[in-house]
C-alpha cells in the first residue's frame, strides 16, 4: 500500500499541499482561469508528469543496462482532453527525445516498447481509459555539440 496525504491551505481559494515519501513535498494549485491562484500544478499535468516520469525512468534504466551512451534526454508529453466534463484525457502522446553516441535504434525502441506495454504502472493505470502512443527521436550527440559550438562562436 501507498499513502500520501494532502492538506487544502486556507490562504488559497485551491491550493493543495501534498506531503509524499521522504516528507517530500509538492503544491497542487488551479490557475486563475479556474479559480485557483497557479501556485502549484494541476492535477491534470501532475498525471502527464506521472505518465512521462514512468516511462522515462523504465527506459534510461534499460538504456544504461544495454550500454547505451545516453548524454541527455528529455520527454516531451501531450495530452488531449475532451471539451465535455469530465475533462477527461483521450490521448496523451510521450515523445521519448534521446541524446547519445552511436545510440542503437532498435534498442531504444525496444526499451520503449518494454515500458510502454510491460513495466510502466502509470500507463498500465490508465490502460482502457487513455490511448497513450509512445514514440522516440535519437539525436547524435557529436551534432549536439557541433550545434553548441555554432551557438556560442564568432
């Protein structure tokens, strides 16, 4: 079992305060267009970043067990909502962006693939309810570099 507790603050019409594992703690808020003040993250985008979050640690984890050189990467996730309440998400999109040297492919789409249908519980959480389409993108580091250089020279 897991357990986290949330605390409403008085000072705000919606802001939450959540106290996690390790007294870790984390600000849920609405934005002003919602009647909240934007203090914090929505409850939409913290399952965005639930869904991003679990996935990209199952692969760098995979990818440093394949000895993949992976020097950077980042997670690019879009959620489609229906206009309709609930809100509801229909589709949420993780673009895995992979920066490394000599990256394999077929590795990284096999690690990919691995969260996506084995090893990720958000995804799986959401399974039925939420198209979620995973794919990736695998930059050469050398030309990461070579773009820097480009940036900061004469």
């Amino acid at each position: 079992m897991r357990e986290i507790s949330l605390n409403w603050n008085p000072s705000s019409p919606l802001l939450f305060e959540a106290t996690g594992p390790n007294d870790i703690k984390l600000s849920l808020d609405s934005p002003v267009s919602s009647g909240g003040e934007g203090r914090g993250f929505s409850p939409k985008v913290l399952l965005m970043l639930a869904v991003g979050g679990c996935t990209g640690m199952d692969v760098i984890s995979m990818l440093r067990k394949m000895r993949q050189e992976v020097t950077d990467y980042q997670l690019e996730v879009k959620g489609w909502e229906r206009t309709e309440h609930p809100k509801k998400f229909d589709r949420i999109v993780v673009e895995h962006v992979l920066t490394g040297r000599n990256l394999n492919q077929e590795s990284v789409a096999r690690a990919v693939k691995l969260s996506h249908e084995k090893y990720c519980g958000v995804s799986a959480s959401l399974e039925g309810s939420v198209e979620i389409e995973m794919t990736y993108r695998l930059v050469e580091a050398a030309e990461e570099a070579k773009r820097e250089e480009k940036v900061g020279g004469d």
